[in-house]
C-alpha cells in the first residue's frame, strides 16, 4: 500500500518510538523508510546553524542505526519543520508521513505545531502518534 514513508523524528526517547512505530509499518507493507529531522531556522549565523546540524547528526545516526536504516535514507535538514517535511515528502514520492505528536492532557489538548502543519499541508497520508 504504501512504497516509501517519511519518518520525522526529533533526536530523542520520544523520536525513538516514533521511528519504531514508523518502522513496524514500513515492514508490514514492505516500504521504503527515509527518516528526516529538521531544525527550526533560526536568525543565527549559518555557521552555527552548521553546528547544530554536525552535534545532532551522530544522536539520529544512533537513532536510525538502531532500526538497521541506512545512512543513505537519514535527512538532517534546516527551515521551517512542518513545510520541510512536506517538502521532502514531496520529493522522495513519500506515500505515508509518520511524526509524533506532544498532546497535553485536559480540554485544550493540542496536537503540536509541527505535527498540524503537516497534516494540514501535506499531499500524501499522515500518521500521527502519542508520545
């Protein structure tokens, strides 16, 4: 049903069980995994930017390698998260994006800003789980 699936993780627990979610699905169907995590953009200079990329990529290298996902399909990119992951979605030909959501407890429970941009703006299903 689905050939290739986006996974959004942050590098952390919490993205952890995301990816583990993501990669239950991606051998029920026999789909192709690409995981992606996106810093925010920030006004700083570009190469700080470059810091936080080269300090988070060895925690989602760790994260990815733990699924058996290959280096090849792990993205470290910079913008604005919601609109990147829609955007590399789009590109890689992503049928399914799978992110996770930090829902708070009590009436005005929200699912995150990331996690309704995307499932709001992509072009493809979205899969959202707790964390």
């Amino acid at each position: 049903m689905y050939k290739t699936i986006l996974c959004a993780i942050e590098a952390s627990q919490e993205g952890k069980k995301v990816l583990a979610k993501a990669s239950e699905l991606a051998k029920c169907y026999g789909s192709k995994l690409i995981v992606i995590n996106v810093l925010p953009y920030t006004l700083l200079p570009k190469d700080y930017q470059k810091t936080l990329q080269d300090d988070i990529s060895p925690k989602v290298e760790k994260i990815t390698a733990s699924f058996g996902i290959p280096l090849k399909n792990c993205l470290i990119k910079v913008g604005k998260p919601y609109e990147v992951i829609c955007k590399v979605a789009g590109k890689k030909k992503a049928d399914l994006i799978v992110i996770g959501t930090h829902s708070k407890k009590g009436l005005r429970a929200a699912i995150g800003s990331t996690a309704t941009g995307v499932s709001n703006n992509a072009k493809c299903d979205v899969t959202l789980f707790r964390i």
